[in-house]
C-alpha cells in the first residue's frame, strides 16, 4: 500500500480522499526539518502546505517518492 505523509495541517476531507483511494496517510504537521529527514524515508509521497519548507537535503532521503504535492499553491511535480 503506498504510504503519504501530510507534514501540514490539511482539511480532514484532503485526509479521507488519500484513504479512499488505499493510501496509508500519516498526518504529522509541526515537524523541524530534522524530524522530517529523519522520518521520510520510508514514504511514497510528501504532501504539504506552506509551513514545510523541503530542501534538496530532505528531497534525497525520499528515494521511493513518485510525487509530492502542495495543495496551498495548487501545483503538484512528478520525479
């Protein structure tokens, strides 16, 4: 099962979306940029809002990510 992580507060509708479409979500806003590269690895995807600032640092420790999205800005990016 892909895995997300919602590092932002988002609408709890945002949340049920990625479940009904078989996505294991974890929700953790109020990471440092620390926490967050400790703790992405394992993840396929990174969804966010304007309070998580990824850097190239953090990027590279998501090897398996397919996308990351950025609701707030509505723009999302394939790698």
């Amino acid at each position: 099962m892909p895995r997300v992580l919602i590092s932002d507060k988002l609408s709890p509708a945002a949340v049920e979306i990625f479940k009904s479409r078989g996505i294991d979500v974890d929700v953790r806003p109020g990471l440092s940029p620390a926490e967050l590269r400790e703790i992405i690895p394992p993840y396929d995807g990174l969804a966010i809002r304007s309070s998580t600032k990824v850097t190239r640092s953090c990027w590279m420790r998501l090897p398996t990510s397919r996308w990351w999205a950025a609701p707030a800005s509505a723009w999302t990016t394939s790698m």
